[in-house]
C-alpha cells in the first residue's frame, strides 16, 4: 500500500479544505458534515458489499412510514448514518426516509447548525439482485433561533439547500458532490480508505438519445406524459438523428449517475393509479437532492409543471413527479404538461 498519496491525487479532505479556503461558501462544520456523510457511506459500501456473506440481505419484517417493506439494508443504512453524525456537533437534526419523525441530537452531545436529510439506502429493491443502489443526501441550514427542530424546520424548498450528494454502491463505489458550485465525483479507494478525486464539473449534455421511465405504469400515465413517449416510440430521433435507447434501473441513483456520466433523461411521472400519490419519488431526500446536483451540472429538473427546487415542501415524505436530466429533453417534455395543464 503507499504511503504517501500519489502525486496530483486530491483526498475529499483536501478538496474540502481547499474549497474552504479558496471559495468560503464552505465552514469547518459543513466541511465536517461532508466527511462523515463520506465515511458512514464507506461503511455502507463495505456493509453492501459483503451481500449474502454479510448476513444483511432480504427484509427486515417492518414497515416505513412510507408502507414499504423496509430491507435489512435499510435499516442498516439508517442506522450508520445516525450513529456517524448525531456527536460531531455540526447537526440540529437529521431525517431519514426510514424515521416517520426527525431525530433529534441526544441532549449528550453538542448542536450545530445544519439538518441533514437522507435516503440511507436508494433502490433497496435491488439489494438482493446485486443490482447498484446508493446513499442520497441533502443538507439544509437550520432556521435562525430554532433550538429543538421539528418536521417543520425541514420543510424548506430545494433552492435553500447548501450541499446535495449521493454514493453509489456499484462496481466502484462513486461519491458526487455539490456545494453549489459544480458537481465533482470522488472513488472509493478501498486499498487507502480515501475518497480521490476522479472528476470535476460534471456536465449534462443539454440533448440526449437516452430515456429512463418504468414503462409498465403507461396505462396510467397522464395525457402529455403519453404523448411525449409515444413520440419516442414513434421514432423520433435523438441528436444526429440517433434512435432513442431506454434504459431504467430502478435505483434512482444509478440511473442518475448514468445521467451525469453521459446525458439522458430521468422520468418518475404522476400516475392515476393513486391520485394521493403524485409520483412515488420523495421530495426532501430523492427530487431535491438530485434536482440540486442535476442543475448544478447544466441539466435541468422539473415536476412537470415547475422547477423541482422552487417546490415549498408541506410534509418529510412527500412525494413528486421527477423530470431531470439533459435540459433540452426536460423541457420539451416539461412544455407538453404545462400546454394540458
Ligand atoms: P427506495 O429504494 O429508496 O425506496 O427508492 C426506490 C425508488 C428509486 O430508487 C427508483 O428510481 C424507483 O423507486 C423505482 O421505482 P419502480 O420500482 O416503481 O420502478
Ligand atoms: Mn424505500
Ligand atoms: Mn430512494
Ligand atoms: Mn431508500
């Protein structure tokens, strides 16, 4: 193993207190923040990586406030991500989709300033198929004066995010970050135990010949949502008259990722099947999150009708049509739902 990093390489540490230096929208605290967010997702990557070995495959027998099945996995995941930041002093609060409520510091430990909201584990139906899932997180500041947060201290738009990031546990394991200036990626390198950087200012090609829908909810699509598929199916073509490709994972964060690495668009519609459900994504830990990350990369990300981050949150765990990706294919499809509205 070497001992020292190898010329040029830049640890997340680095990065962080480089950035803290040279751009200031960063504070010790925050840049605390990240890095234990970046060690829990390690310990998450070793936790998933292990698969059957691990003993922490299948369900957990119990429900999340959301009605799902929660995985082994999930519970897990939850579990790292508390344990790694409720002492480090730099949290008012943090939320999961896994916790009904948010959890509060215990009174042992110290307060900071920020709340963090996270999706410990995205994709967990995947977890037992070997199929990439991933850590979703948003961090928001906690308002002014507010000393014991509650959901209410959560419900902020996407616009008053300072940091928005995701791991995903794939064949590497990629940690993309934004402190709203650019969206950088760092590998896992397990030999050194670090984060390197392998690559800044991620950008979105603006057109794309690539889509990423769950197909078998069509009958229940909406009118503009139909038609902007059955344009594709009709064979419209992408950019040098490319035919479209489909591709969907089932983990948000791995058909996101694919997005940043090279365009595409990302669609989780509105659907009829349950009018209380707008869309089965979650606003403060999947859309906004990944809406940040998408737009600060040159793409765009919407709810059909408006922009995903101007969005004023009513509840933790609501849900919302998700449109992100290449700019160009979001707003036309975008331009179609608010010509039916
Ligand atoms: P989670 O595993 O955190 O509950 O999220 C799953 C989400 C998202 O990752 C993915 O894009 C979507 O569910 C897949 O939905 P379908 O199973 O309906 O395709
Ligand atoms: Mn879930
Ligand atoms: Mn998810
Ligand atoms: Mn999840």
């Amino acid at each position: 193993m070497s001992s020292t990093p190898l010329p040029g390489r830049i640890s997340l540490s680095r990065f962080l207190i480089e950035q803290q230096r040279e751009k200031g929208h960063l504070n010790a605290d925050l840049r605390l923040l990240i890095e234990v967010v970046a060690r829990a997702c390690k310990r998450i990557s070793i936790a998933v990586g292990k698969g059957a070995l691990g003993g922490a495959l299948g369900s957990a027998g119990t429900q999340n406030v959301q009605g799902e099945t929660q995985k082994k996995l999930d519970v897990v995941s939850n579990e790292l991500l508390l344990e790694a930041n409720e002492w480090g002093g730099h949290l008012a609060a943090l939320a999961s989709e896994e916790m009904d409520d948010p959890h509060p510091i215990p009174h042992r430990y110290p307060k900071g300033e920020y709340l963090l909201v996270f999706d410990p584990l995205d994709g967990s139906s995947n977890i037992d198929v070997n199929i990439s899932v991933g850590t979703i997180f948003s961090v928001l500041r906690c308002p002014d004066g507010i000393k014991d947060p509650d959901e209410s201290s959560f419900l902020q738009p996407g616009t008053r995010q300072v940091a928005a990031g995701y791991a995903v546990y794939g064949s590497s394991t990629v940690l993309v970050l934004t402190l709203g200036d650019g969206v950088h990626q760092f590998t896992l390198d397990r030999e050194y135990g670090d984060f390197p950087l392998t690559q800044s200012d991620l950008r979105i090609p603006e057109d794309t010949s690539e889509f990423a829908i769950n197909m078998s909810n069509m009958r229940h699509w909406e009118a503009p949502m139909r038609r902007y598929i059955d344009e594709l199916l009709a064979g419209r073509t992408g950019p040098r008259g490319r035919d479209f490709n489909m591709r969907w994972v089932a983990s948000m964060v791995a058909d996101v990722h694919r997005i940043l690495t090279r365009g595409g668009i990302f669609i989780y519609p509105r659907d009829l099947k349950d009018p209380s459900k707008p869309g089965k994504l979650r606003l403060m830990y999947e859309a906004n999150p990944m809406a940040m990350i998408v737009e600060q990369a040159g793409g765009a990300a919407t709810t059909g009708l408006e922009r995903i981050l101007d969005v004023q949150p009513t509840a933790l765990h609501q849900r919302v049509p998700v449109f992100l990706g290449s700019k160009n294919e979001v707003e036309r499809v975008t331009a179609y739902h608010r010509e039916a509205a």
